[in-house]
C-alpha cells in the first residue's frame, strides 16, 4: 500500500467559504472555458491571470494534497488540468464543482471532512 494524502479539506467552514468565493471571482473574470474527462479537470484560463491561478494552485495545494495540480502555460491560455485519485470517485462531482463554476458554489466541498462547509 502506498502512502497517500487522505481524501479531506484542511479547511475550516469559514476560510472554506472565503476560499470558494475567490475562485469564483476569479472564474467570473477569467475563465474561458470548462472540460471534464472522468476524474480530470481541465480549466483555461486568460494567460493575464497567470499569478492568480499559480496562486490558486500553491493554497490549493496545501489544502487538498491528494488532488494533482498541473499547470501549462501558452501564449493564449494557461490551462490548468485537476486529477482526482480513483478513491475520490464518488465524490469527484462535488470537488470539482468549485473549480467549474463562475459563481459561488452553494454545496459543500465533497470531502470527507475537515473543511466544515
């Protein structure tokens, strides 16, 4: 058995909320466009906010380490692509919703606890 992340949000309900409403924000601004293949995420982003997306992924990072983070930047986009491990199947939906959308999500995170939303 290999070591992995555990499948939970270290955030509490509060800093969960702000989290999710800028990326939001974020998405509201920037994002071009969405697609989901299975337990990959892949979002393209305006190569303009190329900082704000290297920040997203370094807190996201830290909060959610069992997801991969996958950053390519091009001249015309910089596509950020977000894998789920297969244990997080049954609640990929719900991860990745935040991601998607460009208005603040009103479920939970998905995860097995630790974030409180």
């Amino acid at each position: 058995m290999t070591d992995m992340a555990p499948i939970a949000c270290t955030l509490d309900g509060g800093s969960f909320k702000t989290r999710m409403a800028w990326i939001a924000d974020l998405n509201a601004r920037v994002l071009k466009a969405v697609r989901r293949n299975d337990l990959r995420l892949e979002l393209d982003y305006a190569p303009s906010a190329l900082a704000d997306v290297r920040l997203m992924v370094a807190q996201e990072q830290e909060c959610c380490a069992f997801l991969n983070f996958e950053l390519t930047e091009g001249e015309d986009v910089a596509t950020l692509a977000i894998t789920a491990p297969e244990t997080a199947r049954d609640a990929a939906e719900a991860l990745f919703g935040p991601f998607q959308g460009k208005t603040l999500q009103a479920t939970d995170c998905g995860c097995t606890g630790g974030c409180g939303a």
